[in-house]
C-alpha cells in the first residue's frame, strides 16, 4: 500500500491537506488477480474435451461408456474402489451421475449400492465444491448490496444447511449445485452435512432401480419386480418430499423478493 499526499499553499506556506490510501490490489485487472487460474481451467477444460472426444470417436453414449466399465466392477476385488473412484471424479468430466448410481445398483446390489453410493457421492460432492470454491474465490464477494442476486446469495451463506437440503431434495442438477456452493464460498460443513441427508431418498431409490435389473445385455433388461416396487415407493416418497420443500423454497424466495422491494 502507498499514500498520497495533496498539498494546500496558504499564505506562502505549503500544508498537508489529505492523505489518501490507495491499494495496490485495486489498480490490478481481472487478469490480473485471476490469471493464475487459467492453467487450471484449461485442464480441466481438457478433461472434458479428451473424454467427449473419446465418447464421440467411439460413438458411444454415457449409458454404453458404463456398459465397457461394468466388466471391471462386476466379481473383481477392485470393483468397489473402481466406482467410488470413477463417480468421485465424474463431475471433472459432467458425467451424469443417475447412470453411474444405476450401475452402483446392477453390480453391487441395494445395499452395497447404496453404501457405495453414498461415500462416493459424498466425495465427487467435496470435489465439485473445493473446485468451484478455488474458480470462485474473489469473483463473488459480498458488496453488502441490496441486489437480489447478492441477497440471495448472502441467505445460501447464512442458511447454507437448508438451502442445500432443499435443492438436493427436488432434485436440482447435483453437481450444479456443488459448484455453486463452492463458487459461493459457503461453509463446508453445513454444505456436506445437507448433501449427505438430502440425497439419501435418491440414492436408496435410483440404486434401488438399478438392483431392480437382473439382467441386461443392451436390449430390454429383466427386472425383479419386488425390489422394483420397493424403489418405486421410495421415489414417490422423493417426489413429496420435493414438492414440499420446492413449496417452502418458492415461499422464501417470494419473501426475499418482497424484502427487496
């Protein structure tokens, strides 16, 4: 930081009037303060190009990329540390997770799927967030504006736990709402705290489907019908529960835009 200083002459003689501080950081540019990012972004960026290259030149869909990988989860030692794996770095790439967590449901069955799920899901969470959070940090800051944007923004911070729980609940785009948590810079613990609870009812009935398949070999799958009303009822369960807290998001959201005006 350095100073300014802006002199009055009175009477002949020289007086200091104002000292004003000016910071460094306020004179630097976008690129500047961000640029150390960029190497960053474009590795990721290639991350998604290699694979969307590779799905393409193959002409495979995410659904057939899962089929080439099952024989390396099915009966093999590895296969649960090969899912956890795979699904923890697939928001790296935008995988869909609903297919991979099908998968997690047809090698490892409900209950381990469920399980594996769970610890996976929970990790790709931690990444997307610590990703969005490093891309994020300094671009988002509290102004103490009266926007609605920033006013949203500062109710995500200071209820970050029911803010995330509801958006897991109905269902928004998981890995979204990981970035945006981090790009937003909310605390970390509320944020996994809400991500764990709020995405159990999913993941028991999408693994729940998955388990449901008994055998499939690209065409129509064979289902057990048991396991695939079990999930079934979970998932009318989740859809309750989303349209409950989509009515209490909806309201709170009327309420901050009353606020606002």
């Amino acid at each position: 930081m350095y100073f300014i200083y802006m002199g009055m002459e009175t009477n002949g003689e020289k007086m200091t009037d104002i000292t004003t501080p000016i910071s460094l950081d306020s004179e630097k540019n976008f690129l500047q303060k961000h640029g150390q990012k960029l190497p960053a972004l474009l590795f990721w960026l290639g991350l998604i190009l290699t694979y969307n290259w590779y799905a393409n030149t193959n002409g495979l869909s995410p659904l057939e990329v899962v089929q080439q990988i099952l024989g390396f989860m099915t009966n093999s030692f590895w296969g649960p540390l090969i899912y956890i794996g795979l699904y923890a770095v697939r928001p790296l790439i935008l995988f869909p997770s609903t297919i991979l967590t099908l998968a997690g449901g047809f090698v490892f069955g409900p209950i381990l799927g469920v399980l594996y799920t769970i610890i996976a899901s929970n990790i790709s969470s931690t990444i997307a967030f610590y990703v969005g959070r490093y891309f994020g940090e300094g671009l988002f800051k509290d102004d103490g504006s009266d926007g609605l944007l920033q006013r949203y923004a500062r109710r995500m911070r200071e209820n970050s736990f029911e803010t995330v729980m509801t958006m897991r609940f109905i269902f928004l785009p998981y890995d979204a709402v990981s970035y945006m948590a981090g790009f937003l810079r909310i605390k970390y613990l509320p944020f996994i705290l809400a991500t764990a609870l709020g995405s159990i009812p999913g993941t028991i009935a999408f693994v729940g489907f998955g388990a449901s398949v008994e055998s499939f070999d690209g065409g129509l799958p064979s289902l057990n019908p048991v396991t695939l009303g079990v999930s079934l009822a979970i998932f009318i369960v989740s859809i309750a529960l989303s349209r409950l807290f989509k009515k209490k998001e909806t309201q709170a959201s009327e309420v901050l835009e009353t606020s606002e005006v």
